[in-house]
C-alpha cells in the first residue's frame, strides 16, 4: 500500500505512461486506438492537462502487459490506491529470508511480523514465550490477528493496563486508514473490533486526545497482580517505500523500558511454533 503521507509528484502518471509507451514502443496514436480514447488525450495525459480514470489506468495496463507490481505504480501515480498485491515465487522467498534474519536477530526481544490487516506472518521465539508465559493460546487453524490479540480476552485484553486508551489508539488508526485507502478488508477488521464489548462509546474522541504512534507505551500485569512489567510497543514498516509496490509488512517488537530483556536466552531454545521463521 502506498504510504498516503508521501505526496505523489506532480504529473507522476504522464511520465510513467510516456516511459512505458516508449518501453512498449507505441506511438500515441497506436494507444490511443488500443484503448478507445483520442490520441489527443494520451497526449494530455502525458503533459498532465487530463487525469485518467481507474478504469483507463485498468486498460492502459493491459495493453501494456504490465505486472501487478508496475499496475500499482501506474494507480498510484494517477492518485488510486493499489490492487491487492499477491507476491510471485521468487518475491516470497526473498520477503522470507528478510524476515527471518530480522526476527531471528531481535531474539530475545519480542517480535513478530504482520500484513498490513493485522495478520501474523511470522514470529520469533522470545513473542511465542511471551504469549505462552501468559497462558494465551496460540494454536489456530487460521491465522493470528494481532489486533484481536489486543481486543479479545482470550488474548492481551486482561493483562493490559490502561486497556481503553489502547483500544481507542488502535481504533482511530484503523478507522483513518479506512477513511484514506476505502480498504473493504480494513473495513472488515475494524467493524469485528467494534463489536467486541466494553468498546469506550466515546473512542474517537478519546483516541483523539490520547494521539497514537508508530510506537506506544504498554503495561502488562503479572500474573500475580501485584507488579506490571512497562513495555514499549515499536512498529516499522517494511517495504512500503513509494512507487514500490510491494506487500506491506510491519515488524513489531516489545522493549522493556529499563532496556533488560523481556525473555531469558536458556527458555528460548525448546521453543516451536508453526509460525516460527516461516512465511506461508
């Protein structure tokens, strides 16, 4: 998904379409009759006079036989979000490797990878720990949702002080993220969230005056309740640079904030998980 925070350059999709025309070796008057419009118009299009529709960038596409990944850049560039980008082979296995090293590499810190709905692709040992030290369950048949992680009780929900006031952060995300991109499947999660109970009825206003970022404080209590263990959530993105349209991935990892480790090295090696460094 293209980062909506980077302006796209002005008259982004003339060039493009003039460099792939070029590429395709096509006049724009052999365009122009591929994809039913005057050749007037490919020429304001280049120039940046006319905007094009979703669906003529849909068509110039295809009579440039352009891959899922060059079709966003075009979508993009003509102000549209992209299409769901599925990665080919060798795409995956490099996506894989990169986050195997990274997750292997914050052991032992708590870290595991996602899509951009919130779906865990991937862990390490010392997230899987974490969760098992609390009693969570973490075997499925389908995959784990970090956010209903945060929102069910079956998940972080009891142990979290402050619980609200992360609800209301996430929830004001996830709705300006439907607002910005008009993301049916974003859509989805946020309506599943909205129906889990004790949901603060005031949340937009509340998120509002509590701010979200990429990265926010987290206290989890013991199990005993009677101390709570002060952590920080940081969140990055991987590969949404623009124009790049690749899968969005983002890595979030638990720091304590005395900087001592959440996990013990010596608990970590008996530790499996069929998500555990594999993308499927």
């Amino acid at each position: 998904m293209h980062d909506l925070s980077t302006p796209v350059k002005k008259n982004a999709f003339g060039r493009l379409l003039k460099l792939w025309r070029n590429t395709r070796n096509m006049s724009q008057e052999e365009l122009s009759l591929e994809v039913g419009v005057s050749s007037r118009h490919i020429s304001f299009l280049e120039t940046g006079r006319s905007n094009p529709g979703r669906k003529l960038v849909g068509q110039i596409a295809e009579v440039f036989k352009l891959s899922t990944r060059d079709r966003n850049n075009l979508l993009v560039a003509a102000g549209f979000t992209q299409t769901e980008l599925e990665a080919d082979q060798r795409q995956h296995h490099l996506i894989t490797k990169t986050l195997q090293l990274t997750l292997s590499g914050l052991d032992p810190t708590p870290a595991c990878a996602s899509d951009a709905y919130g779906n865990i692709i991937m862990v390490n040992r010392a997230w899987v720990r974490l969760y098992q030290r609390y009693g969570i369950d973490l075997s499925s048949d389908g995959r784990i949702n970090s956010y209903h992680l945060y929102f069910s009780n079956k998940g972080l929900k009891p142990y979290l002080v402050g619980w609200d006031d992360i609800a209301c952060a996430l929830l004001m995300n996830l709705q300006q993220e439907v607002l910005l991109t008009d993301d049916a499947r974003a859509l989805d999660i946020l309506e599943e969230l909205l129906n889990y109970p004790d949901i603060p009825e005031n949340w937009q206003r509340r998120s509002d005056q509590i701010g979200y970022q990429h990265s926010f404080r987290v206290s989890l209590r013991a199990l005993d309740g009677l101390s709570t263990e002060e952590l920080v959530c940081v969140n990055h993105t991987v590969g949404a640079t623009p124009f790049i349209s690749e899968p969005r991935i983002i890595i979030s990892s638990f720091h304590r904030t005395d900087g001592l480790p959440i996990e013990g090295t010596e608990e970590l090696s008996a530790i499996d998980h069929p998500l555990l460094y594999k993308y499927f």
